[in-house]
C-alpha cells in the first residue's frame, strides 16, 4: 500500500467524519426552526377563534371568588382569556400576599376551559395538586391561588 | 415552568426519516473505520467487513425501528450521534487488538465489546418498550435510591468484589466481571431527580442572604451532606477518584437545577475542596495522581508513574493535526489503552482534527439532552434529563480532561468508545431514558378542540399508565 493511498483514506475517513457531524448539526438547525404549526390544525385554530363560543345550558359563564379577601368579586367569562393576579391588568385582581402579579390565566379551547399557571412563585394549585402544565377545569372545581379559591360558576 | 409552548399550537415533528439519514452516516462512520483500520494495519479490507457491517447495521436498525414505533417523537440526532461514537470505539479497540496480536499477546476486545454493545441495544429497546411514560420512574425514588446505594457496596462484598487496577469497583459472578458502578449512576439521577422535584421549594426558599449569596438552611444541609459522605466513602473505600467526582458533580448540578440558588454550588465547592484536601493528606494514591499532573515527565520511570499519561501526551503530540492514519501510529504502547486512554489512541491516529469531532459528538448528546430538559413538560422529567446530561458531561470533562493533562486524571471510561461492557450498556440505558423523556416532551400536547373530542371522551385528561 503506497504512502499516497494510506493519505488519502485517512483523509477520506476525516472527511466522512466530519460530514457526519455536520449534517447532524444541520439537522439540529432545523429541528430548532421546524417546529412548525401543522395547517388543518392551525386553520381550525382561527376558525375558532372567530366564531363566538356556542353557549349552550350547563356551561359555566363566568369565574367567582369563592375564598379570600375578595370573595364575591367575579369576572364573566365572556372576555376569556382571563388574567389573575396582583396586577392592574388582571381580569380579577386580588389583595393576597401570596399571589404574584401575573399569576394564572383561565381559557378556552372548545366547549373545555383551563387554567394555566404563569410561573407563579407560590404555585397554582387544582384541587390539591400544584399544576405544572394547562389544567382542564369544569364547573365547580376549586382552583387555589394563594390563599385565594376560586371556581367556575354558571 | 411557563407552559406556553403547549399553547401557542405548534408541534415538532417526528423527524424519524431524519434520523435514518443520519444513522446511514453514522454506519458509513463506523464501518469505515473498521475498513481503513484494515487497510492500513494489513493493506486490505478485512475479509469478515460484510458480517461485521451487517451486525453493527442490524442492531442500529432494530433500535431504529423501535424508536419508530414506539417513541415516534423521540429526538432525531441521540440515536445516530451514539452509533457513530460506538461505531467508532469498536474501530479503535479493533486496531488496537490487530497491535496487540503483532506482538504476540492476542486478545478480542472488539469482538467482546461487539457483544456487549449487542447486549446495550437490547436494553435500549427494553428499556424504550417497557417504559412507556418517564412519569412512572419518579415512583420508584427511594427504591432506586437504595438501589444504588446496594450498588455501589457490592464490590466491596468479600468474594463478589474484586480489585483491579488499584479500584475496587468490579464484581465477579462466573466468568462475568461488571462494574455496578455504572448502573447505580442511572438509578442515582432517578433517585435524585424524584427527591428533589418534591423538596425543591424547601431548598430553593428557606435560608438567608450573606452578601448577594442565599446560603440554605442548616437541616437542608442533610442531603447534600449524604452525597458528599456516599462520594467520600467511593473514595476511601473503593479507591476509585473518578466516580466519587462524577456522583458528587452530579449531584450539585441536579440541585443547582432544581433551586436555581447560587448558594448550593458554592456549599458545594467548598464541600469538594475540603475533601480534595483531606484526600490529598491522608490517601497516597490521590498525592500520586496530583504530583504526576503537575510534572508526567519526572515519574516517567516509577512505579506507580505517569508511563500511561505520557505515552498517551506523546501519542497525541505525534498525530498533530490530522493524525498519523490507522495503522501508522502506536497507540499500543499506551498500556491498557483501549480503555481510560482510548481519546489518545484517536487522538494519535486520527488527530486533532478526528478528537474535535469525537468531542463535538458527545457536545451534541449533551446538548440534545439538555434540550429535552428544556422542552419537557413536568419538573420530573426536567430533571433526569439534566442529570444524564451532566452524567455524560462531567464524565467526558474528567477522562479527557485527565488524558490530556487538563486535570489530574482519574480512572473513567469515555462513554461509548471505551472498552467496557459494564459502561456501555449503562450508556445504552441512558440515551433510552432521554430518547423516552425527549419523546414525551415533544410529542404535541392532546388536541382539546370539540371536534377531536369526537364521543364525548374526555381527551383533556391524559391518561398516565397506571401499571
């Protein structure tokens, strides 16, 4: 084996090497760009949010404070997505130490309403468990915020 | 944890035609480096490349297939990237059993290392099928807390244990050796993973401010102090620097992650030092490896010296840049190099040039790791994904580290190259678990529109597997 052919493979295997890293890469690139909204989904998605919520009977229409220092105060959910925290901005506002200034979010998708939690400090917690992702809600159900309850009223 | 990624409707794709380009390279990567071997070592391609090749494309392809059905979302680069440093291990291994049996002391690490790997894919998709949902390990915390813990003591159980290179951290059963060590790192980051999810806000909260530090509680200490104690006992017990230093980094960047308090890390380091200190005082071993990093040349001769470390320096001083070739360098007079040393057989044979790219592989595996961490949805899973990467980090940072005269070396395996059965397969495990949490984490969350509802289910509640 001539000393040229033996160069030759060695940088032939580097090459190969390095290609191999390199599409790696680039699939990477776009993965990290690919993540892309898949259209029927997407379509549906604005459909929905054009056409008004069907109200039908049984469906909760608005969101009640049921414990805390602002018990009683409600926001209808009409105007969802709703905003709750400490903030000016928020849909209900509460006086509660324990709440941060954007707290929670309640929302819509379908006839199924949620609330998410926005990176609270003290957490947002259904029933007992503190939610770590968009949490599904029905009528009833006791949402705590702080030292705050809240629920889905009709 | 925002979870506005879930919201805002976009999905990833599965990737999995992705990922089969990829692994075409990766094969091209390893079984072109099991022929260049031959050409350059015997002047031919070796006779048995097509079995050879047929294997190693075999098993790359059932753990493909595997991914395909059941992880159809699992991240598309893991897979390939750990073929190809696989691939590549067993080359070198192979070149370096062709040295060996020149001078007249044959033995088949490759083809042992071959089977191992096998063994490794088939607990990849073992592990891939069984578990369906990360969620479930996180019940098994203190199980696989004691786990390893039982692990780690067995080499020191008289007749199971042995030593071996001045560690001991092999067991014996029949004809078998393993090192429990490495499988108790796999248990350790679940064990980790699920304390720290349920008692981060104690240790992330409570404490108070010194300067701009938040130093934690006194009786948070405990864990953090438990670990310390569990790598000083590896240390004093098994003789074994490396794997006391992965366990205890591991441990500091898992609760660094879950606090997000700089105190922990500073707690931690100062942990560290004054037990890098009193090791140096007290154990010889830990004096010898310093002294030698501080100068390899003058203990070229002694024994225990440095002739490992600076064979494998001059190795890597003599490859430059692009290397000498297969079969045109001696990595074999690195004494056990197809293990610890195996980045200085490459580094010699294939050069700066091939060790960039090895080292940018395990970059992308981190990395892809940490990703997974990032995208993932439940705090649990966050953290075993960071573990691993930290695992496969820390351990990459110590061996090459030591190797190339960074930090004082310490005995580690370099994950998927080194020969080692006990290692590779814990590797094996290791991409199964991110290649399942990366699956679950970019799997598009359950469409809650009324007309996907369809019956009348409720689709919004996903169900975790119960069994």
């Amino acid at each position: 084996m001539s000393e040229l052919t033996l160069f030759l493979i060695r940088f032939a295997y580097l090459a190969v090497l390095w290609i191999f890293v390199l599409s790696a890469i680039s699939v990477i690139r776009s993965d990290m760009f690919g993540a892309r909204i898949p259209e029927a989904r997407a379509a549906r998605k604005k459909a929905g949010k054009q056409a008004k919520p069907v109200r039908r009977r049984g469906q909760p229409t608005h969101l009640a404070v049921v414990e805390g220092a602002n018990a009683g105060e409600q926001a209808a959910l009409d105007d969802a997505p709703l905003l709750i925290g400490r903030g000016s901005d928020a849909a209900i506002r509460l006086d509660d130490d324990y709440v941060s200034t954007r707290h929670a979010r309640v929302a819509a998708s379908g006839d199924q309403w949620y609330v998410e939690d926005l990176g609270s400090t003290n957490g947002t917690y259904v029933g007992s468990v503190r939610i770590t992702q968009p949490t599904t809600i029905s009528l009833g159900t006791q949402v705590r915020i702080g030292k705050t309850i809240l629920e889905l009223r009709k | 944890m925002s979870q506005t990624g879930a919201l805002m409707g976009f999905v990833h794709r599965r990737r999995r035609g992705a990922e089969l380009f990829l692994l075409v390279l990766a094969l091209a990567v390893g079984i072109g480096a099991y022929a260049a071997v031959g050409l350059g070592v015997d002047g031919e391609v070796p006779v048995d490349i097509v079995g050879y090749g047929g294997w190693l494309a075999a098993l790359v392809l059932v753990a493909h297939f595997t991914l395909r059905f059941a992880a159809p979302y699992a991240d598309p680069v893991l897979l390939p990237v750990v073929a190809a440093l696989n691939g590549l291990g067993l080359a070198v291994i192979h070149r370096l059993d062709l040295a060996k049996e020149a001078a007249g002391k044959p033995h088949d690490y490759a083809q042992q290392q071959l089977i191992w790997m096998t063994l490794g894919v088939a607990l990849f998709v073992g592990t891939v099928a069984l578990v369906r949902d990360h969620r479930v390990l996180q019940r098994f915390t203190y199980t696989s807390g004691l786990g390893a813990v039982v692990l780690l003591l067995l080499p020191l159980v008289p007749g199971l244990g042995y030593r071996n290179f001045g560690a001991q951290i092999w067991i014996r059963v029949g004809p078998f050796s393993f090192q429990p060590g490495e499988l108790a790192k796999v248990l350790l980051v679940v064990a980790v993973a699920g304390y720290l999810v349920l008692h981060r806000d104690a240790l992330a909260l409570a404490g108070r401010r010194l300067l701009f530090l938040d130093l934690p509680r006194g009786r948070d200490l405990g864990p953090i102090l438990m670990m310390w104690g569990l790598s000083l006992g590896i240390l004093v017990f098994q003789r074994d620097l490396g794997s006391s230093l992965l366990f205890f980094g591991l441990f500091l960047v898992m609760l660094y992650v879950a606090t997000e308090r700089a105190g922990w890390p500073v707690v931690g380091l100062l942990l560290f030092s004054a037990g890098a200190l009193a090791a140096y005082q007290l154990f010889g071993h830990v004096r010898n490896r310093v002294n030698i990093w501080l100068d390899p040349m003058a203990y070229i001769d002694q024994t225990p010296g440095s002739g490992q470390l600076v064979e494998g320096l001059f190795g890597m001083g003599w490859g430059g840049l692009i290397g000498r070739g297969f079969g045109e360098g001696r990595p074999d007079r690195i004494p056990v190099a197809e293990s610890d040393f195996i980045i200085a057989a490459i580094g010699e044979e294939l050069g700066l040039t091939g060790v960039m790219a090895v080292l940018l592989l395990y970059g992308l595996i981190v990395e892809r790791a940490l990703r997974t961490a990032l995208i993932c949805r439940d705090g649990f899973g966050k953290l075993v994904a960071t573990g691993l990467a930290a695992v496969f980090a820390l351990q990459v940072f110590v061996v090459v580290g030591g190797v190339t005269g960074l930090i004082p070396l310490t005995g580690l395996t370099t994950p998927f190259l080194s020969y080692g059965g006990s290692s590779l397969v814990a590797n094996w495990v290791i991409i199964a678990l991110v290649a399942r949490i990366s699956d679950q984490a970019r799997r598009p969350p359950p469409d809650l529109s009324p007309e996907a509802a369809g019956t009348g289910d409720d689709d919004a509640t996903q169900v975790v597997k119960l069994r």
